[in-house]
C-alpha cells in the first residue's frame, strides 16, 4: 500500500521541479568534467543565468571531477538557475554519501538541485574494484540505501530534506524504475518517439528530462554532416540503442546507414527555427525540459563556443 503523505511529499518535488526548471537547458561542456578551472565555469553559468536559462546540467566520470562539489560552487556563484547531474555516476560515492551532499545542498539552496543519477558502465564499476550485474536491480539497491536509515543516524534526516532524484532511463525496465522507485528519468540522445514511450510508461506525475544534441549552423549541409556524424558515434559506442530503435520503427538501413529520417530525429541541427522546432516535438511529446547535449564529435573548444552562443539560439524568454 502507497503511503499517502508519502505520495504527496513526492508529487510536491515533481510540481515544484517543473515550476523552477523551464523548457529549456543545457549540458555543461565535457570539458568542464576536468579541464576547465571553476572561476571560468562559474562566469559561463552566470552568462546563462543573464541569457535566460533556468537550467544547466553536468555530469562525471569515474575519478577526476567530482560533480557534487563541482555544483556546490556553481549554485553559490548564482542566484536563480537550476543544476542537476545528467547524470551523477552511482559507483563514484556510496548511496548514503551521495544522499548527504545532495540533501545539503538542497537545503541551502531550496528548488535548485536535481539529482539525476546513472548505473553506467562495467569499465566504470571495475575501476572502483565493484561487479557490474543487474543494470536495474543495481539501481534499485543504491536508491532504496540512500535514505535508508543509517548506523549511525544521518546528519540530514531524509524525511525533511527532499529533492527531485531522477533516474538515467534509457529502456523500459529502468524507465519502469523511475517511475516506481524514484521522481522521474533523464534519458539522453533518442527521438521524440523514445520521449513519447517514456512518457506512457512514467505516467503524468513523474518529471521527464530528455537530453538532445545540438548542432547550431546555418549552413544546412555543414550542419547534417555533423549531425550525422553525430548520431553514428553515438550508434559506434552505444551499440545497443539499435535495438530500441528498431522497436521505435527505424529500419536496419535507418541504422546502419544513419539515414536522413534517424539524423533528423535525433539531432537539433541547423538554423534557430528548426532547433526550436526539434524542441516543440519532445514537449509535445511528453518532456517537461529538454537539455541541449554538445555533440559527442566536438572537442572541448567547439563546445565551450556552444555554450556561449546557445542563448541566442534557442530564442529563451529572460526570467
């Protein structure tokens, strides 16, 4: 039986989640998981926060960066724009750990934070001396353990300390975990196919943030072969995404040709109306936030670029 203060407390993160994030964000630069000093991400994030964001995302890797500490600083050098982790890697912290930072931070800086969180990859669990199993069973255990009670108690008690925690979803068992175990997902890199699937299966009152690339350049042919390029490193590195497509309707040439129909539906590409346009079909179909993703094929300049012109680009409304 569903607790029903319990529920209640859940659908407050939700709508308080959705009032304070916008339509609209943007992933921090892969560079900014290492190479950028924080002084020059903070006058980024500021820039953002004066264009009209209302959201900004980062991520980690194992070792290097730590993404918790990395927003700590970025929310203190701001004042309104919301950071969330698309995603924070489970097997860089304990469960109990990774509570205790976020819950700290979303008590000094109330409607702010987000925790979107990620079981990744069995390369990143070894180098943590840990076994990579049950993708999904593995994420259950880390979110039941982060608020479980503690030996000893917690500092910060969870029941008075909440926050959106969103799960990195990209098939249906782990959407399915979203849904039941934690606020909502936060898959990245699909069509508005996969958003509209995702949203059936989380229902209306859990949070969901798509994460899409983006490629801004007028000149149309430039900005489809990057694009494409795009979208088949993706496909080189993430081998199983074919699978889902093929269920989405794309074809085995859509798929190993990368054809125009996948480039065009995975990628917001081109001049500023076709990138809002890309958009409107993910909110449509079911995304209450899209978050700009540097293409995969860029190197850390060409994003930092992207970062100083995405503003511009995507036509926000200022706060």
């Amino acid at each position: 039986m569903v607790n029903a203060s319990a529920s209640a407390s859940e659908a407050d993160v939700v709508s308080a989640a959705r009032d304070t994030l916008g339509q609209v964000g943007v992933l921090l630069p892969q560079s900014f998981t290492a190479a950028t000093p924080l002084i020059e991400q903070r006058d980024a994030v500021r820039r953002l926060e004066e264009a009209g964001f209302t959201a900004a995302w980062g991520n980690e890797r194992i070792g290097g960066k730590d993404t918790l500490v990395q927003l700590a600083f970025l929310l203190s050098a701001t004042e309104r724009i919301v950071f969330g982790t698309s995603v924070m890697n489970i097997w860089a912290r304990a469960p109990q750990t990774a509570h205790g930072a976020a819950a700290m931070l979303a008590q000094n800086y109330p409607r702010r934070l987000i925790l979107g969180m990620g079981v990744g990859y069995p390369q990143q669990a070894a180098a943590v001396g840990r076994e990579f199993v049950s993708p999904v069973r593995t994420m259950r255990t880390y979110l039941e353990a982060m608020t479980a009670p503690g030996n000893p108690p917690f500092t910060y008690d969870p029941a008075a300390i909440t926050y959106p925690r969103l799960v990195g979803a990209n098939g249906p068992k782990m959407l399915a975990l979203a849904r039941d175990a934690a606020d909502g997902a936060v898959p990245s890199g699909w069509t508005p196919e996969f958003t509209a699937e995702a949203r059936r299966v989380l229902g209306p009152g859990k949070l969901l943030v798509m994460g899409i690339t983006l490629i801004p350049d007028a000149d149309k042919d430039r900005a489809w072969k990057a694009a494409r390029d795009s979208v088949a490193l993706l496909l080189a590195v993430v081998p199983d995404r074919a699978k889902t497509l093929r269920r989405l309707g794309y074809t085995e040439r859509d798929i190993t040709e990368v054809s125009d129909r996948l480039v065009n539906a995975m990628v917001a590409y081109g001049e500023p109306a076709a990138i809002r346009a890309k958009v409107e079909e993910h909110l449509t179909a079911g995304a209450d936030h899209v978050a700009f993703l540097p293409a995969e094929n860029q190197g850390d300049q060409e994003q930092l670029d992207l970062l100083r012109i995405a503003p511009v680009i995507t036509d926000v409304e200022r706060p």
